[in-house]
C-alpha cells in the first residue's frame, strides 16, 4: 500500500484563500533514479540541487585524483544514485517545508 503525505500552503499571496494541497508519496523515486537532476529542477528544489550537483562533482574529481580506485568510486557513485532516490521524497518535503508548506495529513 502507498502512502502519502498532504501538504497545504496556508499563506500563498491571496488573502482567505487556500492553495490546494499537494500530496508526496512515501518510498523510492523512480524519476530521481533515473533523471535526478531534471526532477530536482522540475520540482524547484535549488539547495538541494546545488548539494547534488557538489556530491557529483565530488566524486567525478575524486575518479580523476584516483583513477587505479576506477572500480570503488562507481560503486560509490551507484549507491549514491541509489541513496539519492530513496531519500528523494524526504528531501521534497524537508524543501517544501522551508517554502511554507505545513503537512497536514497523511493518505
């Protein structure tokens, strides 16, 4: 079974009116796996963005430093890949909160 969690903005620039809610699933992001740095654009997530965008960076500079660790660092890169999608929604809704965004229910 899926769950979701519910999110409101209260407060989104219209007075007495309410945006509508925007329901995160809870588990693995299969878009993050495959094309995490269009959906952390798609979604407007920009810290996170740049944090990604420096751990790949990261690692690509350690793969040149170290080229004899060729074999170590795709596994480090995979299971970053990996680590990436399943936290994926976790960080959507830690960005969502800092954009205002309360949790009001989970489906």
């Amino acid at each position: 079974m899926k769950t979701f969690t519910v999110h409101r903005k209260t407060d989104h620039g219209v007075p007495g009116e309410r945006a509508e809610p925007v329901f995160v699933k809870d588990g693995f992001c299969w878009p993050a796996l495959f094309i995490p740095l269009i959906w952390l654009i798609w979604r407007r997530m920009w810290l996170p963005t740049l944090a990604w965008l420096a751990a790949g960076t990261a690692i690509s500079v350690a793969g040149s430093l170290w080229p004899e660790r060729d074999g170590l660092l795709t596994t480090i890169a995979l299971l970053f890949g990996l680590w990436f999608a399943f936290e994926a929604n976790a960080i959507r809704r830690w960005s969502m909160g800092r954009k205002g965004w309360d949790m009001i229910d989970v489906a």
